[in-house]
C-alpha cells in the first residue's frame, strides 16, 4: 500500500515539474511544433472562389530589371504619323532618351520604363500580315496567321502594299503583330495596344513563352483572366521606380472587394470612340465566368466624359467600389471627388492608363485605386488592419524582390509541323485563350 501511494505521489511531482518547466521555458516543447508567424500573406488566406470571402485584385506585378529589353509598336511610341510626331525618324528607330518617345498613351508609359529601368527598346516593324479568311491577320513566330488585325492597320499610313493579299505594317500597332520580334529578341517585355481579341491571344501566346506582357489600352484584356504563364500579362496599371533605383514595378498596387458587396460598373453600346468604356463590364462578367462565382454588380450605360453617372449611381445605392473608365478630366473630377469623400471608396480603373487624368489616380489614391489585373487572390475574411499589413508588404516586396521570368532553354515551342495550316493554329489559340 506504502509503495502505491509513493509511486502515485512521484509521478504526481514529476507532472508538476514538467507543467512548471512547459509553462516557463515553452522552447522545450516538442521540437516539430511550428513558430507563430510575425505576420501573414495572402497566400495564408487564400481560398477557391466559391469559399472566398474576399477577392483582392491588383496585388499581381511585374519587376522589369535594369536593362530589359522591352519590345514595343511603332505607332504611339516611336512616332504618330497620324498626328504629325516624330514622322522624319525611321521605324526601327532605337531611341536613346524618353525625351526621343511620343509623349502620351504607350510613349509616357515607355517614357517612364525607360527612366526607372534604363530599358532597351526595341520597335517591330516590318511585319507582314495577309489578308484570309475574310480578315487581316498577324503572325506567330512560326509564320502563321492567326492573330486578328484592324483593317485601318493595313491602310497607307501604317503599311505598304506587297500584294492584293499581303502587307507590310512597318508603323506597327498593337500586340498581334509583335510576337516575331519578341520571340527573335527574347524579350523581357511587350508593350502594346490591347484592344482587340487577337491582340490578347497574341499575349497569351507569348506568356506562355515567358514574355511579359503590358497593355495600357486594355479593352480585351479580360480573356487572359486566370491564363498560365510563366509570362505575366497585365492591363492599365501604375508603373514605379524600385526603391533601389535599379528598375521599375508594374502593378503591385491591391484594393480588396468583399464578394458581397455592390460594384457599380460602367458599360456602353456606342461604338468608336466610346466602344473603350465597355471594359469594366467585360472585365467583371468574365471574371464570373472564369471563376465561376457570381458578384453584386450594378451596370450603369456612361460614355466618355460620363463617369459622373457611375459615381451618382454609388453615391444612390451606398455602393463603395466602382469600375470605370477615367480618359479626360471630365472623367477625373467626379471620380477624384468621390475618393476623397471616404477612404472606403475604392476604384478599378480600366483603359485608362493610356490617359494622364486617368492615369495620376493611381498615384494620388495608391490605396484605394488599382487597374485591371489578370490573376487575382481570392481570401478568407480577415481584418481590414491585417489586410493592410498584407498589402503594405506586396508593395514592399515588389520593390525589393527580384523577379524571376522564365528560363529560354526550357521553353516548349510549337512544333511547325502541327502549326503548317491557320485553323489549326486558330485552334491551339482557343486552347490558349
């Protein structure tokens, strides 16, 4: 009996002690136990779609390295023949300065890659598009036609006439004919208009050669939602020097929208010049088809000059997120108005980085104003502190971490055999887009 009670009474002390040892010293607790985290990413929270509480767009950027080599168009860039800019140079004109680039839409863009990142531009020029199955089209870099082009890209201003069927585009415009050279010049970068479907899947198709890809006119910019890389395409995003001075970042700029919130989003059916303002509802209806949820949208019909519907329509319904086209300052002022009325307000710009009103919200509203990203972050609800932690790294990281594109020599290139007729390269294009 003696002997049962003291071994009841040693394994009672031996508990105390080790309980007391646990509770003073924890780093004696079992060795595969994990340490609490200083802080948590979006990667920590992320869910599917369906089980998302949140979605955060805009966190997704691309680090362009000092020296890239950026290919670009010719139009908008290099020179405008249609406004009389910089017609004596040449078209594969290779400038030296930003002082040398076309001042507005991709030229001050360009401009300001080429001072934050000293970048190596490169113009595609000399590209042939033909004219089959009842349109004109650019090619890939195994000579096939696939790429749909603007019919006024083939007129005097911007080609010349090789036969009744073929042209050269020597003043370039638009990313369907820019993937021979960027292919050829292994490019880091394209910069280049968006604004047409070939246009698009000519940046799937280079992403999935691990090109970048930027258009500041990002009218179908939405069919690459969710597309694999290891390239990155972005629409109208802001553009920043790296805190080193050694390159520059393109996106990185988060706002979040909880998924049950109201978006007043801009549309329109009127056609050119006012087509442009269709891309907020295109962005939004495919981002629920892509994803396969469905959002609380609010369409409202404005045309250029007309965001003041789309902001009266929030300031109606109490919604605190809109999506927009900002292109003039008629735009701008209600917009801008709006954002300084509640630090809740927020704003998805589309084709509006081509535009300075539009464009100088990014900069003046960094939290609550981003662009139109193609991979989006869709969260568990977390805290509106511990979200601004999160996008207070984005920001911080983006400038600090090196970004990594893909490797050329693990590249899978399209066999040309498989690619000899255009409706079958129009089909591994579907597979793409």
């Amino acid at each position: 009996m003696n002997e049962k009670l003291t071994t009841i009474s040693l394994i009672f002390i031996l508990s105390v002690i080790g309980y007391s040892l646990l509770i003073f010293f924890p780093s004696l607790m079992i060795s595969n136990a994990v340490p609490a985290k200083d802080h948590i990413s979006l990667d920590d929270l992320k869910t599917n779609p369906q089980n998302a509480s949140l979605v955060v767009i805009g966190a997704t950027y691309i680090q362009v390295p000092h020296g890239a080599v950026v290919i670009t168009q010719v139009n908008r860039v290099i020179k405008d023949s249609e406004s009389n800019i910089n017609t004596n140079l040449p078209d594969d004109y290779q400038p030296t300065s930003p002082s040398q680039l076309v001042p507005y839409m991709e030229g001050a863009r360009m401009k300001e890659l080429m001072k934050y990142a000293d970048i190596k531009i490169i113009p595609a020029t000399n590209v042939t598009v033909k004219y089959l199955r009842g349109g004109w089209w650019g090619p890939d870099d195994h000579g096939n036609y696939v790429f749909d082009v603007d019919p006024s890209k083939v007129t005097p201003i911007f080609s010349k006439v090789i036969n009744q069927n073929t042209r050269m585009e020597l003043e370039t415009h638009g990313m369907n004919v820019m993937v021979p050279s960027a292919v050829k010049y292994h490019a880091f970068l394209v910069v280049a208009c968006g604004d047409l479907p070939g246009k698009a899947q000519a940046e799937a198709y280079m992403n999935t050669k691990g090109i970048n890809c930027y258009a500041p006119c990002d009218r179908f910019t939405p069919m690459l939602l969710n597309k694999p890389g290891p390239g990155i395409s972005l629409g109208g995003e802001p553009i920043r020097p790296l805190s080193n001075g050694n390159g520059a970042i393109i996106g990185a700029q988060p706002v979040a929208i909880n998924l049950k919130e109201k978006i007043i989003v801009q549309t329109t059916t009127k056609k050119y010049p006012d087509q442009y303002c269709d891309t907020p509802f295109r962005y939004f209806t495919d981002l629920e088809k892509v994803y396969g949820i469905k959002m609380n949208l609010d369409v409202v019909d404005a045309s250029v000059g007309q965001a003041s519907k789309v902001v009266n329509e929030a300031q109606k319904t109490g919604s605190n997120v809109i999506a927009v086209r900002v292109m003039n300052m008629q735009d701008k002022m209600p917009v801008e108005q709006w954002l300084k009325e509640d630090k809740n307000h927020r704003v998805i710009l589309f084709h509006s980085a081509a535009y300075e009103p539009g464009y100088s919200l990014f900069f003046e509203f960094p939290e609550q104003v981003t662009g139109q990203d193609t991979h989006l972050k869709f969260i568990k609800q977390t805290s509106e502190t511990e979200l601004q932690k999160i996008f207070s790294q984005i920001r911080n990281n983006a400038e600090n971490v090196q970004y990594h594109s893909a490797q050329w020599g693990n590249i899978q290139t399209p066999n040309p055999s498989e690619t000899s007729k255009g409706n079958d390269s129009i089909k591994k294009l579907e597979s793409i887009i």
